[in-house]
C-alpha cells in the first residue's frame, strides 16, 4: 500500500523509501538487545526552543545526524538550538555495522544545500556549527566540493560563526582532502569509530591507518585547522587497544579526542558488548590527556558534536595558553 501511494505521488525516491533502511542488514540474525544501565539516562526532548530547532530543519529541508543516527542527546542539543546537519543525503553508500543512516544508492547533489544549510545556521544564530555528510563513495571527489562550498556559504552568510566539519575518509579519492582543507574549517573532524581489530566487523568500508593518515595530512596542510577524532566504546575493544589507538592519533598530531559509548540502534546492528561505566571513561580522559591532547571529552553520552561550541572554545583557550 505505502508503494502505491508514494509512487502515485510522483516522489522520485519513493523506491528507496520503500525498501528496508538498512538492505544489507535484512539477513543479519538478531542480536540481543541489552538494557541500558542507570547513567545512560537522557531528556525526552520537547522544549519550545527544540520545537524551534525543529521547524528550522524541516523548513530549510534539510537533514541532521542528530535524527538520522538516532542520537541520545537530541533533547538536550536541539532546545540549546545546536543541531548537526548532515549534507549530501540521508542515504549512506557505506554499511557500518554501528550506524543508524539509511544505507543505499543515494540520489543527486542538491546544490542549493550549501546555501540552505548557511540560511539555517543565520536563522538559528549558531556561534559554532557543526557539518557532516553521509559517505558518498558513489561522487568522483567524495563529495569533497559541496563540504567546501557549504563551509564558504556559511563564511558568507556568517562570517562569525566558527565551523566544524565532520568528514568521511574520502578514500580512493586523490585531491579530495586537499579541497576541504583549502576551504578553511575551523575544526577538522574524522572519526577512527573502534580499534583498528574492530574494523572488520564494525567498519569494513574503511582502512584504520588511512583514517590515521588522513588527520596527519589535514595538520600538514593546514598547521591552524585544530584536528578532531572520536571512538565509541563497548564494542569488545581492549583497554590496551585503546591506549595504542590514543598513541596513534597524537603520532598523527591530532588535538582532540572524543570517546562515547556505543548504543545499538536496531537488533540488526552491531551487539553492545559492554556498557563502560562512567569511572572507566574518567580514567581514559586522564590518560588521554598524558598522551598529550589539547582537549579529551569522555563520557558515556559524549559524542563527536555534543558540546561542540564550548569544546571548541577551550580548545583554542588551550592553543593560546
Ligand atoms: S550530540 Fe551531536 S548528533 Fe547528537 S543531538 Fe547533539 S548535535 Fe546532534
């Protein structure tokens, strides 16, 4: 019946909306589902200000990881006015076995996008924002041109707002990182995800040292762009592992580490292993700060854009201090 009526509607992606979210994991069995304990506990979202984030996304058309992932913090985030936008789609071209956006054959560009994320950016007053993309395996540059183009049109429309981005690994794609470095974010975002023993089953689109190598040659190119990577844990990595995995990103000279546990969206993803306790995550920030980052957020709910704004300010009271 929902085929019918899309298609009668005309909506050229009325297909991709018919098929599962998620095709590739139709076939998984089900993994159990465990209760989530005491202190992962979040506000159900609701406030005026949330409400007025939301009517600026749907406005403006466009589409947010904060929906798309299914993230915990959207109460909170959402009723300060800071949402992620996610550019290039809601549909992934990769099949991460921890994330919860739509994975398929996405459709074109829309290249009014970077113009319609600057007017949300306006609109919300954003001191900080945050951008991201769906991986575009399927683009020549990876879809590196429309990040430039978007981060230009926000410098346009507000030229005070600082700018982060999010990136994919834009692997297999020469000169693609160059163009976003050229473009000049203030913070520069790739997560490794896990441990690089992880990778198979967790990341499998993906090469954990090219991910390295990619935050090393974002500081190469630009010395000024503060460099940013994020874990998630609880998906049966070693302490040890993550240890090495800290040595690895201060070796790439990256400045902030973001760690947060892992929740499974669906009981065709990614089982949790474990629920770290908030202690552990304590202990992991103050050895990531020995390591040598300017900047560590680890707790259970931490994830790459919770807090950005404040974050990003410390960050570069750090640098200056
Ligand atoms: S933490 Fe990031 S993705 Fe989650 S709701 Fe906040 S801004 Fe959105």
């Amino acid at each position: 019946m929902t085929v019918v009526l899309d298609l009668l509607n005309n909506d050229p992606r009325a297909k991709i909306r018919a098929t599962p979210r998620h095709p590739e994991k139709v076939n998984r069995p089900d993994t159990p589902i465990l209760s989530k304990p005491a202190w992962i506990r979040v506000k159900a979202p609701g406030s005026a200000a949330w409400a007025e984030t939301k009517r600026i996304v749907r406005e403006n058309k466009l589409v947010t990881v904060c929906e798309e992932a299914s993230c915990p913090n959207i109460g909170e985030c959402w009723s300060k006015k800071h949402a992620t936008f996610m550019i290039m789609g809601d549909t992934c071209t990769r099949a991460c076995a921890f994330c919860n956006v739509r994975t398929g054959l996405p459709g074109p560009l829309d290249a009014d996008e970077p113009a319609k994320v600057a007017d949300a950016v306006a609109k919300l007053g954003l001191e900080h924002v945050v951008v991201t993309s769906v991986d575009r395996d399927d683009l020549a540059d990876g879809g590196a041109a429309h990040f430039a183009a978007t981060i230009a049109a926000i410098r346009l429309a507000s030229p005070g707002t600082t700018i982060e981005i999010l990136t994919p690994d834009f692997l297999r794609k020469p000169g693609a990182l160059e163009k976003v470095v050229a473009a000049k974010p203030d913070v520069f975002n790739h997560n490794l995800e896990t441990v690089p023993s992880k990778y198979l089953t967790v990341r499998p689109g993906a090469r954990y040292f090219h991910s390295v190598r990619l935050l090393q040659r974002v500081k190469e190119l630009d010395g000024e762009i503060f460099t940013k990577s994020g874990i998630m844990v609880g998906l049966g990595e070693q302490r040890h592992e993550v240890l090495q995995l800290m040595d690895d990103l201060r070796s790439a000279d990256v400045d902030f580490l973001t760690m947060g546990q892992y929740l499974q969206p669906t009981r065709k993803h990614h089982a949790v292993v474990s629920f770290v306790p908030p202690d552990e995550f304590d202990a992991y920030e103050k050895v990531a700060y020995t390591k040598g980052f300017l900047m560590v957020s680890a707790t259970p709910l931490t994830r790459s854009s919770h807090h950005a704004g404040d974050d990003f300010r410390r960050l570069r009271e750090r640098r200056r201090g």
